[in-house]
C-alpha cells in the first residue's frame, strides 16, 4: 500500500529522487511562477497541463553558439503564427517573451546551448475542453548544446525510407508538442541501423526528416525544395535558401523518390545540422558518395550568418 505523505515530506523526496539527463539542463523559466530556477530537480510541470495529456501546445527549438543566439525572431515569429493557429493566447507579450527567452540563456552561464519554447493550453482538468484551463502556459528551458562529430559533415550520413507516412498537412505545418509520429520515425532510424529516415506523403512524394527538412540537388544544378504541404517549413530551410538564392537557383515542387536516387545531392537541413549530405539512401550511393558543394556552401552560409546575425547574449 502506498504511503500517504504529507506535502513537505512528498517535495522532501521528490527532490531526493535521481534525475536522468539533469546534467543537461542550465535554467529553466515557469511562468507560473515567475522566477527562473537552475535546479533540475525543480523544472516540474503540472501534469494536469493540457500540454501534457493532449498535445494542447506549441514548441520551438533555438540554439545559441559562442553566446549567439541564431534564428530567434524567425522562430518567435512561427510560433506566434502556430499560437494563432491552434487559438493559444500566450500569457506575456511576445516582446516579453523574447526577453525571457535571453534571461534564461545568461542564467544559464553557458557560451553554447538549445533554448526550448512551450507554450501550452495550461493547467486546469483532464478533459479535452479547453475552458478548464483559464490561462495558458509558458516553459522555457536552456540546456545543453548536442555537438555532432565533424566527420558527419566531413563523409556525410545515411538515411532511409520511413514506414509512417508524413503527418497530415494541418499538423505537419504545425509544431506542436504532439511528436509521437517523429519519435517514432527516430526510433525506426535506431532499429534500421540509419542515421536519419525520410517520409512521403500519400502521393508518394518526400516530405522531411523526423525533425530535418530536406532537399536535392537535380542534375541540373538546381535546390529541388518539397511544397511543404506535409513537411514543417523549418527556419533553417527557408534561411539557408534566403542565403544562397543569388547563387543558386530553387524550385519548390513534388519530388519523387526515383529524384532522390538519381539526385547529386541530398541535404538535409536543421537546427542542429545546419546542412549536411546524405550519401547512401536505402543503401544505395548518393552520386560519388561523398558530401556535395552545395551542402557544403549551405552550412558556410548558415554559420556566418549566426556569427554575423545571431542576437548577443
């Protein structure tokens, strides 16, 4: 039978118990409260949050490097128009928020890191009605930051084809927190022995990643970009074609999956990627194998731009 504690016994052992990956966590802010905390231990959501049981709420992911913060009014600027999207009012001013999101950063002490966003219908019930929330909830966490081996970019990745298909157009233009179809796409990478895995559409036209957007390079020279009807118009994605639309030329369309064969390069962008080539996709050769040039010129692009663009912490 369990023990019926009392409350400072209950937060005397909750705080007692092990608590995995918190040595990744720098600060984190709790609206509700309206403090930000460097203990792990403390970063607690309610778990009647609606965010929690429903997949009521939206998230963004934004890295900050050599204490550049890269992308965050691109990034603020998506999940207001996802707040709109799924009827969140936030709790601050987005100006408010954007403040926010810098304090945790320098609370944090650290050069390099993620700041992730939520935003959430809040606490309030265990029903799917939104009306038992009266005011919505804001979590911002800094952690740390996943440094990938160079030799991803050096030699370049493998990818496959995903089993699930791409989300629904309504939900894949959305972030929201209802990641359970790339989580599992994730777990389909680990299980097949890939390093990433692709899915398409009911038409059978590629969509993204299971967190990355995607391109090829046709042998035309030409960035083949996927309409994005089932794929999240990533930030990255839309900057890295802002940065080399003088150099290059791209063509939003359906892109089958023959094209990824027969392509001279296939990129994927992200957050964390930045770009980078896959070279075998289903375990076939991508070309000559080898990172192309324009993968290679996307990331230059992208990194400069944080160095010269990213907001200062």
């Amino acid at each position: 039978m369990a023990h019926v504690a009392g409350t400072r016994e209950y937060l005397d052992k909750l705080v007692s118990l092990p608590r995995p990956g918190e040595e990744n966590i720098f600060a984190f802010y709790d609206h509700r409260l309206e403090m930000i905390c460097k203990d792990p231990r403390m970063m607690l959501i309610p778990l009647d949050d609606h965010m929690i049981h429903r997949g009521d709420g939206v998230f963004e992911t934004v890295k900050y490097l050599g204490r550049r913060v890269y992308q965050l009014e691109a990034h603020l600027e998506r999940m207001e128009k996802n707040c709109r999207a799924i009827f969140i009012r936030p709790p601050l001013s987005w100006e408010h928020i954007r403040e926010m999101v810098l304090e945790t950063a320098r609370a944090g002490g650290q050069d390099d890191g993620y700041l992730s966003l939520f935003i959430g219908r809040g606490p309030g019930g265990f029903a799917i009605d939104y009306r038992e929330c009266p005011w919505p909830s804001l979590y911002i966490v800094a952690r740390r930051f996943n440094y990938l081996p160079e030799s991803m970019w050096e030699k370049g990745v493998r990818a496959c084809k995903s089993e699930h298909p791409a989300k629904p157009s309504f939900m894949a233009r959305i972030k929201s927190v209802n990641y359970l179809p790339n989580v599992l796409m994730k777990k389909e990478a680990v299980d097949k022995g890939c390093d990433f895995v692709l899915c398409f559409d009911q038409h059978g036209f590629l969509a993204e990643g299971c967190i990355e957007n995607v391109v090829v390079v046709d042998q035309k020279g030409r960035i083949l970009v996927p309409e994005l009807n089932n794929a999240l118009p990533g930030t990255t994605l839309m900057r890295a074609l802002e940065l080399i639309k003088d150099e290059m030329t791209f063509v939003f369309r359906p892109i089958s999956e023959e094209e990824i064969y027969e392509a001279r390069e296939v990129i994927l962008l992200g957050t964390t990627l930045d770009a980078m080539s896959i070279v075998r996709y289903n375990g076939k050769p991508i070309h000559d194998v080898r990172p192309g040039p324009v993968s290679k010129r996307m990331r230059e692009l992208l990194v400069r731009d944080l160095e010269e663009n990213g907001v200062k912490l």
